[in-house]
C-alpha cells in the first residue's frame, strides 16, 4: 500500500551533503518525493511509496551520512495523491 510521510530532521544536516543523500536513499527504496533545508538549519520532506519501503527509509535517514549527525527525526503521514514522479532536492 502506498503511503506518504512528511519529515523534519534536525542536527547537524546541512552543508553536509545531507540532501543528496536522503535522495540517493530515497531512490534506492525506490521513493518519491522532495527535499529541502530550511533557514532553522533543519531539513525537511516528503516522501512518496510502498509503507514497507518507506519504513526502511526513514531508518537510514534517522542513521544519516557519514558526515552528519542527526539529533531528530519528526514524521507525519501524509494523504497519499502521488503527485511526485522521482525525488528531488528542492532550493
């Protein structure tokens, strides 16, 4: 069943490569969607897909990258409408 999750992360995420790799993992379960910093230093999204797939995603962004550290993960479900075709960083 398809599923859709808006996410903040806070920490230190930003000028870290962060988005790109929120994309790439995103990509790799296969998600749609967006993500974004935002001007409070966090990093915010939605993504789009299989609950399972989703599940899986938000772990490894919780993780983050080698050069990040993530403090916190906030998620709330979304109605899903399908309106992404691949994920994206957004400026």
């Amino acid at each position: 069943m398809d599923t859709s999750i808006a996410f903040k992360v806070t920490g230190r995420v930003q000028g870290v490569g962060f988005r790109a790799f929120v994309r790439q993992t995103a990509s790799q379960f296969g998600l749609s969607g967006w993500v974004k910093n935002n001007a409070d230093g966090s990093v915010s999204g939605i993504a789009e897909g299989d609950h399972g797939m989703l599940k899986g995603f938000l772990e490894q962004v919780k993780i983050g990258n080698r050069w990040s550290s993530v403090e916190g993960l906030l998620e709330q479900a979304q109605k899903y409408r399908g309106d992404f075709k691949s994920f994206e960083i957004r400026y």
